[in-house]
C-alpha cells in the first residue's frame, strides 16, 4: 500500500488525513497526500495532493 500521509497533530486530525488520502487516490499523477497547518497561526489543517516523490 501506499505510505501513510505525513500530518501535523495536533491540527490534523486522522479523518482529515484519510479523506485526504481517499481524494488524492484517484489522482493520476499526485497521489500522495501532504498535511501541514498554517503556519499564521490558523489550526486549520491544509491537506493537498502531492507526486509521491515529493513527499
């Protein structure tokens, strides 16, 4: 399978990274997930689809 997303706690929570996965596995080319907060200071977790030798 496929490695697991990487993900920042406490911001990003399991859910988000397996949605994440899920949107990200039917993208042909990223299908890597990548979780990260904002770094301003904003708990919300940014998740986006990444090539898997970007990761």
């Amino acid at each position: 399978g496929r490695p697991s997303a990487r993900y920042d706690a406490p911001y990003c929570s399991q859910e988000e990274v397996r949605e994440c996965d899920d949107d990200c596995s039917g993208n042909p080319v990223r299908d890597a997930c990548q979780c990260a907060y904002d770094p301003a200071g904003s708990p919300a977790c940014d998740c986006f689809c990444v090539e898997p030798w970007r990761r």
